[in-house]
C-alpha cells in the first residue's frame, strides 16, 4: 500500500485523539478507508468494523503525513513542527474510538467500490 499507519495518539482523549498516517509514494487517500475493530480470540482483526472513515480523493506526496481526528473540525493542509506537509482530517464523532487496550485500527485500500440504493 501506499499509505501506512504510523500511530494513534492519545488514545481515549477525545480533544487529541488522532491517527497518523504517513505516503510511501505519491498517492490519492481518496482510495483508502480508516476503520476501528478488535481482534479475534487468534489476534486477527476481527471483521466488526465499529467506526470507518472514508477519505475523499485527494491526491498527497510521497513522504507526507495524514491525520485523522475523531473530533470534529475543519479538513486542511499544514505543516508539521519539522516542517513536513500534514493532511489533517476529522471523523466528526462525539466520542472517542480508540478508547480500549483490545482496538485495532485498520487501513483499507479501496480504489474498486460499488453502491446500490437499497428501496422498499
């Protein structure tokens, strides 16, 4: 993959709770999804997808950063304090995800997707 987790920090705390992700090579993040699981009985990630946020297309640089926050707030572009380009995005949720000693975060790549309005 193109984009790889680096860390999640401050796990629990609501106002500072962020995944950071950082470009192996060029890329668009619009073709990945961030999910919260657990892990099985077997230390596999287990398929309960609680939580996922899905990236709109934006293409990023190689060596660029990427931060999701689960709070809410305004997606931009900044720079980190060494001076590297950050990506920074919000999940918009009204709690913590990563809040338990068993969570997983999962990076998907999704470039392939389809959907079908469900009617009654």
């Amino acid at each position: 993959m193109k984009l790889k987790i680096v860390s999640v920090h401050n796990r629990g705390d609501f106002d500072k709770e962020h995944v950071l992700l950082k470009a192996v090579e060029d890329c668009d993040v619009g073709h990945y999804m961030l999910a919260d699981s657990t892990y099985t009985e077997d230390g596999e990630p287990s398929n309960k997808l609680r939580h996922t946020y899905w990236f709109q297309n934006n293409g990023i640089s190689k060596d660029d950063y990427v931060s999701v926050w689960t709070k809410s707030g305004t997606d931009k572009k900044g720079e980190m304090k060494d001076g590297s380009p950050i990506h920074r995005y919000f999940w918009n949720l009204k709690k913590a995800v990563w809040n338990d000693d068993g969570d997983c975060a999962v990076l998907i790549h999704t470039p392939d997707w389809q959907h079908f309005k469900v009617e009654s």
